[in-house]
C-alpha cells in the first residue's frame, strides 16, 4: 500500500495590480505573498509529495524580478515536495519570461516545450502537460487522440485552458472536454477557471478532473475563495490479478490560504430613521461574518425607506472607515410616497392614488402590486415612462 498526498492549485495571478484599489495595492500585493508562504507551510507541515500549480501564478509574462525570486526562494524551501508547473494565459513560457531566465531548484519542474511528461519513480508518478507560449492559445496543445498510459504509473495531467465541447472555440487553450473523457488519466490538473470544482469521474472507472481555482478573491467579482485542492490518494494493490496493480482511493478536502475576503451585502433600510440607523444596520449585518473586519465589503442600500431619510454616502464612509478593511457603498433604496398627502391633492396625481390605494395612507400597508403602480403611475404623472415592450 502507498499513500501519496497531492495539492492542486492555479490562478494565484502574483504580482496584480489591484487598480480597483490603488490605495490598497501594496498591501494586497504583500498578502499574496504571505499566502504563498502560507501554502509552502502547508506542504512542509502535512509532508506534501506532489505540488500541481496548473498556470497563472504570475499576473504577467514579465514580472519584477524581485518578486520572482521571492516566489523561488519560497518553492526552494520545500524540497521534500515535487512541484510541477504548467505555464498559463498570463505567464506564459515565453523566451524572455522568469520560467525560462530563472534558475529554479532541480525539485521544480516546469514545463516549457511541447506536451511531454516528467517521472517521478518514488512517487510512481507521471505527470503529463505543457505550457502557453504566448498570451493566446487558439488550438490544442494535446496530441490529436489520447494515447495509451502505462498502467504501472499513477498517470497525471497538468494544463491549464478552456474546456470546451466540440464546436467550441477558445482564445485560451480550448481543451475538448471528450479527449479529457476517453483518456487514461488518473487526474486531470486544470487551471484558468476562478470557480473550484470538486474532482468528478468523467465516465465510470475513469479520469477525474478538476479546476482548482483560485486560492482568493481579487476583487468583488470573486468571491468563492477555493483554497486548494488537497488530494490524499492511497493505492491499494488490486484484488484482480491481470489488469493494473493498484486501485486508488480518494479523499480529497480544502485548505484555505486566505485571509482577507471581498463581500457583498444588500442592507434593508426601511426601518431606519438617521445615518446613524443605517451605520448600525449594516454592521449588525456584516458583523454576522466571522472576522468580518478583515473583509472588503461592497454594500448596497435598498428597501423603502421614510420620506425624511435621504442615505448620505459620504457621511457613511467616514464614519465606517475604520470598522472595515475596505467599503464601497451604493444606494438603491427608494423613497416612500407620501400617501397621506397625495390623498387629500385636488389633482389627476391625487385621483390616481385615491384609486389605487383607497383610504390606505401608510405607504408600508399596501402591497407590492399597489407599490409597483403607484411608483409607475405617479412617474408617468411628472415624466416620461418607457415600457420593454417586445411588439
């Protein structure tokens, strides 16, 4: 029996640079860096065999050579761990890039050159790939059918691209998704696609395949931090004689590197009557979030709030800025109509209300229908109204 502890990972984009947040650039820049330490820790710690870094961990086909030799010096510390390294969109393999100018340590392995594949014997191990040369891939960089792997290895893949179905086009690496299917793989190491996945047999008895994601979040647009993929594979000698030796068992977990998020909250104002209510309102309702100061938030105002309240943006972020990390607020909410007056107007508006809303003066009694008219209605009165009319 052999046991063999992988962890699976892509997209880090090291070195970003955060122009959504030129105030906090340094600082988020300087955590990527923390989490790649972080990580290292973690194949130290947990005597980690087989590091899979599937593309992208650089944001740029050049980056600072500062920064690259931070990143070497963190991969050299971890020599008791193979790590393999399949160049992406954004740090391709480029003949002036850090992946072919730099000296790495013998224990990392970086594929450079057409699709080949590194053995590792103490490890049983194979692993299959190849790498962008440039910044757009629009055809496959696997062999036109899949090939016979021998069975005697534990047989992995490691690429970074689209996968797409037949007809499908991608500037990225289309990577047909029947290939992935009808091939010999054990696992199939994706990377380029943000959203993690869990590992899924492509066909009974088959490969499994997986995009990891990224570790974290970079901006709002992001906000299912993956993690990595942590895979603890024991290969069992097989109960049958005459097919391969071993059967592999699964488990697979994820181990979080991130420690700042970036959120969204949609915050109900109806009930609140100041700018202090509102402030109030929305820490009760990020502070339901564990270590909910550490996390940029994106707020959004919305409800129905009191004729008297109009949400002053301004005076919320000074007054927030030192309970959270990062804020950006946006207002959505609406204004009550004040029924009781339009009640008592001499006027179309005032008919028209009267119509609708009968002898109901409080704005929150009627129902959304009512609402909904009534808002519709009265613009109409003062504006014009344009319908999506499909005709």
């Amino acid at each position: 029996m052999k046991k063999l502890t992988i962890i699976h990972t892509a997209d880090w984009h090291l070195g970003t640079s955060y122009v959504r947040f030129p105030d906090l650039a340094e600082q988020l820049r300087t955590e990527q860096l923390e989490m790649l330490a972080r990580m290292t820790g973690l194949c130290r710690d947990k005597e980690i065999d087989l590091l899979l870094i599937a593309g992208d961990l650089f944001d740029t086909a050049s980056p600072p050579p500062g920064l690259v030799r931070e990143v070497r010096d963190l991969l050299e510390q971890i020599s008791t761990t193979q790590i393999l390294i399949s160049p992406g969109n954004h740090d391709p393999a480029s003949p002036d890039s850090p992946w072919l100018q730099e000296q790495w340590p013998g224990h990392v392995h970086i594929f450079t050159t057409d699709y080949t594949f590194v053995e590792l014997p103490n490890l049983q191990t194979r692993v299959y790939g190849t790498a962008f040369r440039s910044g757009a891939v629009r055809s496959s960089l696997l062999p036109d059918q899949p090939e016979p792997l021998d069975p005697e290895w534990l047989n992995i893949l490691l690429i970074h691209g689209e996968r797409v179905t037949a007809g499908q086009g991608s500037a990225y690496h289309p990577i047909s998704s029947d290939w992935l299917t009808r091939s010999d793989f054990d696992y199939i190491a994706l990377g380029h696609i943000h959203q993690p996945e869990q590992p899924q047999p492509l066909r009974p008895a088959g490969p499994r395949a997986a995009y990891s994601g990224a570790p974290a979040a970079r901006g709002f647009d992001e906000q299912e931090a993956a993690g990595l993929l942590c895979l603890e594979l024991t290969l069992r000698p097989a109960e049958q004689r005459g097919g391969r030796p071993f059967e592999i068992e699964w488990q697979v977990s994820q181990l979080p590197v991130a420690s700042r998020r970036f959120l969204s909250a949609e915050i109900d104002i109806s009930d609140c009557s100041s700018q202090s209510a509102i402030r109030d309102q929305i820490l009760a309702v990020v502070g339901e979030t564990a270590d909910w100061r550490r996390h940029a938030w994106k707020i959004r105002l919305t409800g129905i709030r009191q004729p008297e309240i109009t949400p002053s943006l301004v005076w919320l972020q000074h007054h927030m800025k030192q309970d959270l990390f990062y804020l950006a607020i946006s207002d959505y909410s609406e204004q009550a109509i004040d029924l009781e007056q339009l009640l008592t107007e001499h006027s179309l508006a005032g008919a028209f209300v009267r119509q609708i809303a009968g002898s109901q003066s409080d704005w929150r009694s009627l129902s959304e229908d009512q609402q909904a008219i009534l808002r519709i209605g009265l613009q109409a009165f003062s504006t014009e109204v344009t319908f999506n009319d499909p005709a």
